[in-house]
C-alpha cells in the first residue's frame, strides 16, 4: 500500500471525528479550546506531537502530486507549521486561538473544513486499490 494512502486512511477518520465532534458539541470544544491555550504545558506538548506528526507524513509522503494525494503532503506541512508556532512562539498561539475561535460560527467553519478534509482523505483512501 503507497505511504500517501497508508496516512490518508489514518488521518482521513480522525479528521472526519473531530470534525463532527466540533459541530456537535461546540461549547465543549470552545471551553477546551480556550483552556488549552492558556496551559504553557499543552501547548509545549501539542507543539511537539504536532511537529513529530508532521514530519512523519511529509518524510513518509512529501510528494507535492497532481493529484488528491497532494492533500496528505499539505496536512503534513501544516502540522510542521504548527508544532514549529506552538514550540518557537508560544504567546502567539492564544491570540490566534482566540481570532480562529471567537465564536459558534468560526468554530462551525472550522469543524466543516476538518470534516471535508477527513471526508475526502477517507473517501480517496479507502476506495484506493491496495
């Protein structure tokens, strides 16, 4: 099985839980939210599984493709991207939590964007000859 299907198949049904974790229980995921960032240790440790995460997909998959594959080199990235922002600028992360998820309609879009994303890396994946 190629790596890039490997990956979609694990991060494609996370994606799709989550997703519908945030647009079922929005309060739950915007009280979390809003403790996490103010808690140094989680956003130290989310930083970390999130660079290691990252660098695990794009060295396993870091082809930039024509094709649907593309996306599991992007959410490689952006979780580099990410784990690198949490561990090098840490005081950045609550301001930027605070804009991202301000609110039940900024919240609500961001649980449709990570569940297409799911849902579309679960669909590719799965339908994908092994």
């Amino acid at each position: 099985m190629a790596a890039a299907v490997w990956i979609a198949r694990l991060v494609g049904p996370v994606f799709v839980a989550i997703g519908l974790g945030i647009l079922l229980n929005a309060d739950f995921y915007a009280g979390a939210i809003v403790e996490a960032v103010h808690s140094p240790t989680l956003v130290y440790l989310s930083g970390v599984a999130s660079l290691l995460a990252g660098l695990a997909i794009v060295n396993a998959y870091g082809t930039w493709s024509a094709d649907w594959r593309v996306v599991v080199t992007i959410v490689g990235w952006l979780c580099i991207v990410g784990g690198i922002v949490r561990i090098v600028l840490p005081g950045v992360v609550g301001s930027l939590a605070t804009r991202l998820y301000s609110g039940p309609i900024e919240l609500a879009i961001i649980g449709v964007i990570v569940l297409i994303v799911g849902a579309f890396l679960s669909f590719k994946s799965y339908r994908a000859s092994a």
